[in-house]
C-alpha cells in the first residue's frame, strides 16, 4: 500500500478523471464533493487518506445532514466518494474500502415533472417571435435529445428527416427522426442566421456557439412568461418519452432514439403512464 496525503489524492483523482475525457461538469461535480469530504478531514485531523474509517465518513454525511442536504443529494455525495474510493483502491493507496460500510440514506425518487398539452402549447406561443428560441424548444420536445447534445449540433448533423447526435458525455453516437415541426422551426431559424464561419447551428449574434447554461436560462425564462410552475429544460425531455410511449412506440425504439444506455431507463417511466396505446415503430409529432 502505497502512503498518500487526502489533498493530494484529490488532486490526483481529478486529473484521472479529465484523462478520462469526463464531462467538464462531472469533474467539477466530483471535485466539489470530494473538496467538501477532504476538508472535513482536515477539521479530524485525518491528513492520510489510509487514516479514514467508515466512522469519518459517516460523520461527514451528518454534518451535511445539519446543513440542510436532502437525501438525495447525500446519496450522491456518497456516490462520489465511493467512486473516488474505487480510484484509491485501484492506485494501492488503500486495502480496504471504508466507503462500502456506510449505507445510502433512504428516499424516494421524484416523479418527472411532464408537461401537459397546454403547457407546451404555451411555450411554443411564449416564444413564437424568436426563431432561435422557438427552434430550440421545438427541437427538444420534438426530438427528445439532451440540452448538451443540442447544443454541440453541426451543420452537417443535420439531414431532411433525421439528426446526427455526435457522441456526448460518454453518450454514444445515434441518429435521432427529425419531423415537420422541428425540421420547419429550424429552417426559419437557418434562415435568419448570421453567416458565420463557426458551424454549430445554434450560435449568438456574434457568432460563438450557444452555450448550453445560456441556452437553459433562456429556456427557463420563456416557461417564466408562458406561466409554467416548477418546470426545466429536461421536463421537455420527459415530455417526449411521455407522450410516445402513451402511443404505444416501441420500447426498444424509444429506447435507441433516447441514447439510453439501459432498456430499465426508459421502463421506468411506464409507472407515470395511466393509459398506453397500441404498439406502433413510428414517432408522432407533440
């Protein structure tokens, strides 16, 4: 076993996760956990990652616990330090994995928040005058594609009935049906388009390509003036999946045109399903 100090293992295992080619989110995410369980250990005086026991661990959680941390998110941060176990274990800086003795706290998961008619209807209208906005949307609640995958889109990703999704965030590759909706609100925003040499298809005025934390808060504003509560940008996600499985798509079908990496994903959401369809291979429009 080989000696480590917990500041230093941090560090380490941060770089093992950018050479892994994470997502710069997952990084910061793991970093931030991991920051917030070496800090507490420094309060213990546990500057040795070989010093920690489960007791630590344990008491870290409930320090979160006082502050106000949900059970989810003290799951997560378990998770976290879980996975960055894992990277010490497999480095020799540790034998056993104290991590593994101490339980998840008990939750339940929220279910999706799924738009109704009107309220994507409602949206549509909100943003009717801007024709990127309006692309934007439609192209989510029509295609199902995550906020990041939309972003990254290219000129040539796109083709008269179909998508392109590049690999994304560990996502594999994946060609996603584009249907009259989403292909004629994103020809009257290619329209308007400033001629610009950078070819993601949605960009700013001055050409740079449309960040996805701009993209949600422009997203999120319009639900503000459609008078749509408690909503985000995935629930347009989820509003996808809901609709097409209460037509009856395929699972399977569902499943690939989603980028799920797990039938059990998609399944999961047949619980929030009161009515489902006959089966059908074919998506319709919302």
């Amino acid at each position: 076993m080989k000696i480590i100090k917990t500041r230093d293992a941090h560090k380490e295992f941060i770089d093992f996760l950018k050479s892994k080619k994470h997502s710069t989110a997952t990084v910061l995410a793991y970093g931030k956990d991991i920051d917030q369980l070496t800090s507490f250990l420094d309060e213990l005086d546990k500057h040795h990652i070989h010093d920690v026991a489960k007791e630590d661990i344990q008491a870290f959680l409930g320090k979160l616990q006082e502050k106000g941390y949900t059970p989810k998110s003290l799951s997560r941060k378990l998770n976290s330090t879980r996975t960055f176990y894992r990277f010490l274990k497999v480095n020799e800086y540790i034998s056993d994995d104290p991590s593994l003795l101490v339980s998840h706290p008990q939750y339940e998961l929220a279910a999706p928040r799924i738009l109704k008619p009107t309220e994507y209807r409602a949206l549509r209208d909100a943003a009717r005058n801007d024709v990127r906005m309006y692309a934007i949307i439609e192209m989510l609640l029509q295609t199902g594609i995550r906020i990041g995958e939309l972003a990254d889109l290219r000129m040539s990703d796109v083709q008269e009935e179909s998508l392109t999704i590049r690999p994304h965030e560990k996502h594999e590759a994946r060609t996603v049906p584009l249907n009259k909706s989403a292909h004629d609100a994103l020809k009257r925003y290619m329209d308007t388009r400033p001629a610009m040499q950078d070819d993601h298809i949605f960009i700013t005025k001055s050409g740079k390509p449309f960040l996805v934390r701009n993209i949600r808060t422009a997203i999120e504003r319009y639900f503000r003036v459609a008078g749509i509560e408690n909503a985000k940008v995935n629930d347009l996600r989820h509003t996808f999946v809901a609709h097409h499985l209460k037509q009856g798509v395929s699972l399977v079908l569902l499943s690939k045109v989603l980028g799920h990496k797990r039938l059990s994903t998609t399944e999961r959401y047949l619980e929030y399903i009161k009515e489902r369809g006959k089966d059908t291979n074919t998506l319709s429009e919302l």
